[in-house]
C-alpha cells in the first residue's frame, strides 16, 4: 500500500510521523513533571522554573537551527532533535536524589532544543515535498501537520498522567525513552538524506532574514503568541485553582481538552478560511483574523467585571478564543512556508520561528508577574487579558504590513 503513493507523500508521512511522536512525549513529559514534582512540595514558582530554559533554549535552537538545516538537511536536524529528547529523558532517570531544580532544568533546556529542531525540520520540510505552484495543496498539508500536533500534544497531557498514575515516574520516563528510541532508529533509516541541504552555503550570518514579508510576519508572530501565553500558562491554571476552586485533575484535564480542541481547529483551517471554494490566504486574511481575536480578550475581561458568573465567561470565553486562535495560528504557518525561499528554507522557517519562542517566553514570564502585580485573583486575570489585548492589537497593525498575494520570497 505504501509503495504505491508517491515519493512526496511518503516522505511527508514520515516526516508526519517523527514529529506527531515527538510531540505525544513532550506532553506527556510536561505533565509528568508538574504533577511529580507538585507531589514532592515543589512551590509553583519552583516548577515554572523548571521550564524557563525550556523557552529560552527554544529561541536560541530556532535561530542557529535553521542554519544548522540548510547546512545538514532537514533530516539530521529531525533526527538530532529525536535523539535529543532521548537524552533529555534519559537525564531523568537517575536516581531520586539527584532531581533537583538545576538537573531538572538543564533536561528541559536539553528537551527545549530537541522540540524546536523537531518542529523547524518538519515545517521546513513540507516546502519541499510540494510544488511552488500547488499553494492550495500547501495550505492543507501544514494545517494538518500543525494541528494534529497541537492535538496529539493534549494527548500527551492525558497521556503523562496514565503513565504516571499506571507506573510511577521513573518507570513512565523509561517507557517513553525507549518508544521514542524505536521512532528515531526508524527515521534513520526511512528519511531522505539531502531534504532540506542548501544548494549554496548560507554563512552564518544569514540566520537573521533579509525578506521584508518574512520579518513583518516574525513580529507579529511574536506578539501573536505573547498574546495567549501571558494569560494562559500561568495566570489562567492558577486562576481556575485558586479562584474558581477547581482541583488539580479538571484544570489539567480542561486545559488538555482545550488544546486537542485548538488543534483539531487549525487542521479544519483551510476549510474556515475559504479554501473549499479555492482561495488561499494572503496577508489580508492576516489581519481581518487578528482583528478579529483582539477583541476577545478584552470582552472576557469585560465580563469577569460584571456579575455574570466567572466561570462561564471564562470557559466561553476560552473556548471562543481558542477557536479564533488556532485559525490565526494556522494561517501564519501556512504564510511563513509559502514565503520561506525553496534554497535554505530553513533558515527562513528557524529565523520566524525563534520569534515565535520570544513570543511564549514574553507572554510566560508576563502571565505569571503580572497576575501577581495585579493582585492574582479576578483583578490578576483581568490584567493578563488586557495585556494580551494590547499585543493583539500590536499584531493586527503589523499584519497590515504583510503582501496581500502569496509571493514566494
């Protein structure tokens, strides 16, 4: 059956592949490190430390990893970040004494880097595997690819709580290493060995992109994802905790939920935004969505102030927002691989991506200091979505800027 698709298709099937079990083990590894070291006393602070590397690494890893594939091939950078996370979570399986804070954080630094070569291999490769001319065909098989990863990540959550509960710590880690072992010997041998490889040498200082499209749509990812993250990663879980009085299990079930929900969404994209009837995106399609969304987070925080019961705002609120999002966010991973150049796409996709990174590290290290500035509660969370308005409202004035064809720069 698989001999008779084409060349293209298999290649995108294994690419597909790496990267959908990349991600069920880095979902499953979040949770089971909040929840295992939530259940040693770690404060939250403790454990929001334990992944600020994470998100560090992952700007660094996107800049010089775009570089990196143009030099390698997209394949040795997908398996590099296979083999990584290997090692990242052959690092937590030492003994019990030796988990502190900095050993667990240098894993997730380790576990930061593995991800965003994952991810900027896989996005870099789909260029290549379709025509320049099939700019439809293009849309769907990124949508797909970046939805399904968002789904399988909310797996992951449910997925690294079962393990947890079924086998204990060491035991889940263990089982994922050697899962993900079996995937990355496979990739080896299935990948093609010059996807990706760069005609001409990019020099190292190619990493910053010199197309005008490319860096409007890198700034107005970055607040894009500034936007959700200041108000979902930390604000949001310890609001429905402490605030709403949900336990543990129905906030991480919730959230889980919440991102397989986004996911399916972004894979349904192409659908949303017209291509049934043969249109692809450009950047007019850009802002109307991003406009579209600023007004989201200032309507939930608009209506936590009114006496309308918080939990319903917040959950419909949440879900409306999600849905809007993960069209935003599906548009943008189509328009970054439609403008990345087909020589060395990767230093376009790494260089847009590592905006993407300063967008979840900005709107992190803000959820938490600006829910606490606020005065946590009602108030923290109103804070947080203004905030995330006002990105917003930066993203849709940078979009304005984006070709309202879809050139291939």
């Amino acid at each position: 059956m698989l001999s008779q698709l084409s060349p293209a298709i298999r290649q995108y099937l294994v690419v597909t592949g790496n990267y959908w079990a990349f991600t069920l083990t880095d979902g499953a590894l979040r949770m089971l490190v909040v929840l295992h070291f939530h259940g040693l006393g770690y404060s939250p602070l403790d454990i929001a430390l334990l992944f600020l590397f994470y998100e560090i690494f992952g700007v660094i890893t996107n800049l010089v990893g775009g570089w990196l594939g143009a030099h390698l091939g997209l394949n040795r950078t997908m398996n590099i970040g296979l083999m990584l996370q290997v090692a990242a979570l052959a690092m937590l399986l030492v003994p019990a004494a030796w988990l502190t804070v900095p050993w667990v954080m240098a894993a997730q630094a380790l576990s930061g880097v593995a991800k965003d070569l994952n991810k900027m291999s896989a996005k870099s490769s789909i260029k290549l595997l379709v025509s320049s001319e099939a700019q439809g065909r293009l849309y769907q098989w990124v949508a797909l690819l970046t939805g399904s990863k968002n789904a399988l990540k909310g797996v992951g959550f449910f997925l690294g709580g079962a393990l947890l509960m079924g086998m204990g710590f060491t035991s889940a880690v263990a089982s994922m290493a050697v899962a993900l072992t079996l995937v990355w010997l496979l990739s080896l041998v299935l990948l093609k060995q010059d996807l990706g490889k760069a005609t001409n040498k990019p020099k190292f200082r190619d990493i910053l992109s010199k197309s005008p499209a490319i860096n409007v749509l890198s700034a107005a990812r970055m607040f894009l994802f500034g936007a959700r993250d200041v108000w979902f990663v930390v604000a949001l879980p310890v609001f429905l905790s402490q605030t709403l009085g949900w336990n543990h299990s129905q906030t991480g079930g919730f959230m889980a939920l919440w991102v397989i929900g986004y996911g399916l969404v972004q894979a349904l994209a192409p659908r949303i935004t017209g291509k049934a009837s043969g249109k692809v995106p450009d950047g007019r399609a850009a802002t109307v969505w991003a406009l579209l969304l600023t007004l989201l987070p200032g309507g939930i925080a608009l209506g936590l102030m009114t006496a309308v019961d918080p939990t319903t705002v917040l959950i419909g609120g949440l879900l409306l927002f999600g849905a809007v999002f993960a069209v935003n966010s599906s548009l943008h991973s189509y328009l970054i691989v439609s403008y990345a150049g087909r020589d060395g796409v990767s230093l376009d996709v790494g260089f847009y991506y590592m905006s993407n990174a300063m967008g979840r590290l900005l709107g992190t290290v803000l959820s938490g200091w600006i829910f606490q500035w606020a005065g946590q509660g009602s108030a923290g969370m109103q804070a947080c979505l203004w905030v995330s308005m006002a990105f917003l409202l930066l993203t849709s004035l940078i979009s304005i800027k984006l070709p309202r064809l879809n050139p291939s720069v």
